[in-house]
RNA sequence: GCGGCGGUCGUCUAGCCUGGACUAGGAUGCCGGCCUUCCAAGCCGGUGAUCCCGGGUUCAAAUCCCGGCCGCCGCACCA
C-alpha cells in the first residue's frame, strides 16, 4: 500500500471500506449519492459514539432531560406548521446558456427593487420575462421558475391527499409532544427533550462522503425554558470557548477568539446560558471523541444564513484534512417560534404556566349587561350584539356611556342600563407564555467520520486506528503466538473467559505475530494479548498497547480487570 | 444542477493515446500448506475483475463515440 501518497479523507475511505466500517448504499446496482451503509465495526462504533453522546448530553441533566422516539414519516400539516414546507424549498432558475442557477426571488430583487418574497414561481417567471432580467453572468436566456423542495414527499395510506414527508429534523416530534412532556415533568421548567433519529433531505447534490448525506442521524435535544426564568445550568463560567461571533465576523474577522464563557455571555455573543451551556458539552463531546480544542470551533451564522425559526445559531466546526472545517453540530435559539406556530395550527394549548411569587390583585372592568332585557328588546339579534360586548374594550364602553349615555353595537344603540360597567378585584396567581427552546443538535455520522479521521495515524507504514480506547467497537483481541496446539488452546481458554466476562473480544490465529498486531491496529483494538510458552508455565500473558506498542506480562486472572481498566474512560 | 478530472480482482495499480496475441498482468490482502519463540519475515499453492452501466462504431472494444450512474475538485445549499 502506498500510504504516503493519499491524503486522509483516502485514507479513512479506503478503510472503512476494506475493513468494514462503512461504504455507499446499492453498490451492486451503482450506488445512489448520498446514501451510505454502515458495517459491522462501522455500526458498532456508531452506537459507540450515541452512548457517549447520551452520556455527556442527557445524564449529567438526567434528572429534567429525557429521551424520546417519534416516526421519522410526518403529516403534511405539522411540517407546514413548522414553516419547512415553505421555507425548504427554493425558487430556484437556471441560465438556459451557461447553466448556471440563481435564487430567483433574490435575483429580482436585486434587479429590480421589487419585493417578491412569497410569490409562486409562474409568477415570478413572468416578473423576469417581463423585465426582461438576464442570467447575471453571462448575460444569457433565464428559463423556467421552479421551487425546490429539499424534503422527501410522500403519501400516507392509499389517499392522495394525505402527503407526508421524510422529517428533516427530529425536533418537531419534540415540539408536537410539548405538553405531554411538560405534564410529565410535572409542570416544570426547564427541561429537555432529546431525540436520537434519522432523518432525510433530498440535498441538491451530496458529496464528500459520509459528511453529506441524503438520509443520516440526528443526535438533538429540545431544551425548554422560561425566558424570564431561564434558570441557572451548571456552567463553569471560567471555562474557555473559542468563537467567532458575527459581531466580529462581519467587520472581517476570520480567526475564532479564545474567551471565557463569562466574557462570552457579558459581551452578548453568545445569548443565554444555557446556549453556552450546550456548546460547552458539545465541545466536551468532540475532545472525548478524539478532537483537541485546537480542532474545533463556534462559529456564529450571519442573520441571513440562519434558519427561519432561529435568532442566534452557532456551528460547531471540526478540523478535517480535505474538507476545511465542517460543522458537526449546530446550536440555535429557536425562541418560541416553533411552539407558537404549532399552537396556532392546531389549534391546540401548548403554553407553560408561569406562577407568580406573589398573587396579584388586580381590578379589573368587565363590561355586564341585562340579558332578558336584550333578548325582549332585540330578539334573534341579541345574540350577536352579545359577542360583540364581549370583544369590545371595557375601556371604550365605559367612556362611550358616560358620553353619549349609550353604546352603538352592531348598529343598535344600546343604552346605559342595560349595559353598565363593573369594577371588580381578581386575583392572578400567573401566568400563561410560551417557553423558549435552545436546541443543540448533532450530525452522528458527521461525528463518526471526525472520529475516525481524527484517529487514523501511521506508524511505520502501517495504519493505526488510535481512536479513544473507551470507543473502540473491538476491545481486545487474543493472540496465541504461533499456531501450536499448546497455545492455541490455552489463547482459546482465555479468549472464552474474556467472552464470559462481557468484553468484546476476537481471536486470531492466522499469519505471523507482527502481521496479527498490525491487522487489528488498523481497526482499534486498543488490547492485544499474547499466549506464548511462559504462559504455558506460569499462566501469565502479554498485553500489548495499540499505541506505544509496549507490553507488559499480567496474570490470567488479573486480565479482564487489567483490559477494563484500558477501556474505562476515567483516568 | 453546471464545469473539470476520474471509474480495471477486497485494496492499490499496469494496459487505454496508437483497437487484435488481454485467456486482462503485477503488488497487496484473504484462504490452505511448510516454516517461524513478539511487530505487515520467507517459500509453495489457491482464491479473487459483469474492465461502473447501457447503447453505438468495427471483422474485432478495457481501449474509439454517445447517454446514464457513481466518485473527487470548483460554484450554490446544509447537521
């Protein structure tokens, strides 16, 4: 193997490949861009790297973040809810000349000043035909206006008219099961609701490996609060953060800054706490997963990248060798739109309760009226001159019959008397608001792929997989040193005791001592232990270090512990 | 989607320009055997390639032409 001669992005290809961490889906029939299909080490380091996320993100907070399930298939009217029916597609036009393809609505408002947001496409392409725009590069013929849908559709059931998508991100089926969860929390803030699930956007054109898919992992958490109340999350304020504010990216800025979190927050760069909060464990995450500090950033989307439900979103980006830096998780401050919206298609209470320290008393006018006497007087109109006192500001009533000594509702005059005003003390306990959310949210696949180009090392010609020793799919592996019965059956003895005491372990017998290590470094195995004739007398082996290559002679019986130890992720 | 480059055993690659002896060669991996007392050792044997797919040109296509798919790089969108 050339190794010299293939940068890393190759390199982990070529691996994961060969010994089976992943590769792209429906080979046999070309493949499909932007699919790819996990195999056994690559699905069994994945579930690795959940657990870990679970881990950082959901157990320290265990206690007010829960785990959640929804289906990835989502009726038409939730997603229209949520505002990415509208906004995940693109009008989208092409230069019948040179090919080239614009953001229509942009390129008229540029052209021509109009304001044309919301407009369908026929009606856009006959604002250019009419101003006769043209392809601002090469002067060429625009063609037709066509929007394009970044989710998959599909039909729910034998009807039609039930369209459904692929979801794009998991967070709507935390948004829709708000109140359960709220309920279930017993009422109270903050909380957070995670969810770990695939997900689907049909991107234009997906490239660059496992780093841009049609279909992948979501690892997200809803995290509820009161904005008045946001609560404290348990944050180390001296904690250093590297960010690259829009504040200073806007004025040129290339470089993230270092700071501390507490510089951070009194600057106004970043939000809120607990936006800080999850940054902070997302960074936590990536160095646990192999990345150092100086890997990885934050840095802030400009106001006109940011999605439409957010007012403050930070990409967190990872060093790769071919692709520059890459976000691996996005942190939004999606506010209350997406609870607000939902209440207002459903129809449905999705409101918190906010008490008050204090019950307040407050007066309050309420407008009364005789209603035997308006049903005498009006009859079947009654009804309606009702609801309109009721709609009608007590405020205004009162001063229109003082007056005019009467007040005109639906065309009648009704007079003082019959219609009066009383004054009267409630007592508000508090209040209801609809919370905010902080949403920190992971591409898993994204995470797995960082992994393993932030593991792969060469030493000597060889690959070596120096993943974290707590990630590794395989946690050992038992070698007798050459293939002689005596040792073949005591390394089997041992690999069956490791078996029975939970590990992960394989056993290899084939080829030369060298040429064993050398295959499972490739792959991780942070443990290598050997059988060889001392064994045979004095029941110890050799535990060989996947990184230093260094052994030491253990006990049999001391083994399991000795590899756990190896393993553990505390120090 | 556009432009550029590319696609040959699991992997890396020779061959392609200049069509024919290519029954597609090598290396590595993998499997079996011999050997071997700790870092991809050696020897022998074996396995393994619809030459990305489809069509066309030709007596003859891995090779030339067209279309598609996939990948990489650049442009636009994103976790």
């Amino acid at each position: 193997m050339v190794l010299g001669l293939k940068d890393k992005a190759s390199k982990v290809a070529d691996l994961a490949q060969r010994r089976g961490f992943y590769w792209p889906s429906w080979e046999i029939y070309g493949g499909v861009a932007g699919f790819y299909d996990l195999g056994p080490l690559g699905k069994e380091l994945k579930n690795k790297i959940m657990e870990l996320w679970k881990k950082i993100m959901i157990h320290p907070l265990q206690r007010i973040v829960v785990e959640i399930e929804t289906p990835m298939i989502t009726p038409y009217k939730v997603l229209e809810a949520s505002g990415h029916v509208e906004n995940f597609t693109d009008p989208v036009v092409e230069c019948k000349s040179c090919g080239r393809k614009f953001r229509a609505d942009h390129l008229i408002e540029e052209v021509t000043g109009l304001k044309v947001e919301g407009l369908k496409p026929e009606d856009l392409t006959k604002i250019i035909k009419e101003n006769n725009i043209r392809c601002p590069v090469c002067g060429g013929e625009l063609g037709e206006v066509k929007p394009f849908l970044l989710l998959f559709q599909t039909q729910i059931g034998p009807y039609e008219g039930d369209r459904g998508f692929i979801r794009p991100e998991t967070a709507q089926g935390a948004f829709v099961n708000f109140k359960r969860v709220y309920q279930l929390m017993r009422e109270k803030l903050p909380f957070g609701i995670a969810q770990i699930g695939r997900v689907g956007r049909n991107e234009i054109s997906p490239r660059q490996g496992l780093l841009r898919l049609r279909e992948f992992t979501i690892a997200e958490i809803e995290f509820f609060i009161d904005p008045l109340n946001p609560g404290r999350p348990p944050l180390d304020y001296n904690a250093k953060i590297r960010l690259l504010p829009w504040e200073l990216a806007k004025g040129g800025q290339k470089e993230p800054v270092e700071v501390t979190v507490k510089e951070a927050l009194e600057k106004g760069w970043i939000m809120n706490e607990w936006m800080a909060y999850w940054m902070l464990k997302a960074k936590e995450l990536l160095n646990l997963l192999g990345v150092s500090d100086e890997d990885q950033y934050f840095e802030e989307k400009s106001p006109e990248e940011r999605a439409h439900y957010s007012s403050q979103t930070y990409d967190q980006l990872v060093k790769t060798e071919r692709y520059g830096w890459m976000e691996v998780s996005g942190h939004a401050y999606r506010g209350d739109y997406d609870l607000r919206r939902h209440i207002q298609y459903s129809g449905k209470d999705l409101y918190a309760f906010r008490k008050f320290k204090e019950p307040k008393r407050v007066r309050v006018k309420v407008v009364r009226w005789n209603a035997k006497e308006l049903g005498m007087r009006y009859k079947s109109k009654a009804k309606e001159i009702i609801e309109e006192l009721k709609r009608k500001d007590p405020e205004v009533i009162e001063r229109e019959l003082y007056d005019k000594g009467y007040v005109e509702v639906a065309g009648e005059r009704i007079e003082k008397g019959i219609v009066w005003i009383e004054e009267r003390e409630d007592v508000i306990t508090g209040e209801k608001f609809i919370p905010h959310v902080v949403e920190p949210s992971f591409g898993v696949e994204r995470l797995l792929y960082v992994a393993l180009e932030h593991a792969l090392k060469e030493k000597d010609g060889r690959l070596i997989l120096s993943i974290p020793k707590y990630l590794a799919p395989i946690q050992a592996v038992v070698f007798p040193l050459l293939e002689e019965e005596a040792l073949i059956n005591k390394a089997k003895e041992v690999w069956q005791m490791l078996l029975e005491e939970g590990l992960r372990v394989e056993y290899d017998e084939k080829g030369s001592i060298g040429r064993r290590y050398a295959r499972y470094d490739e792959i991780g195995v942070p443990v290598a232990v050997t059988i060889d004739f001392q064994s045979l007398e004095d029941d110890t082996v050799t535990v060989r270090d996947r990184d230093t290559w260094e052994q030491i002679r253990v006990n049999i019986n001391e083994l399991p512990e000795v590899i756990r130890k190896i393993i553990s992720m505390k120090k």
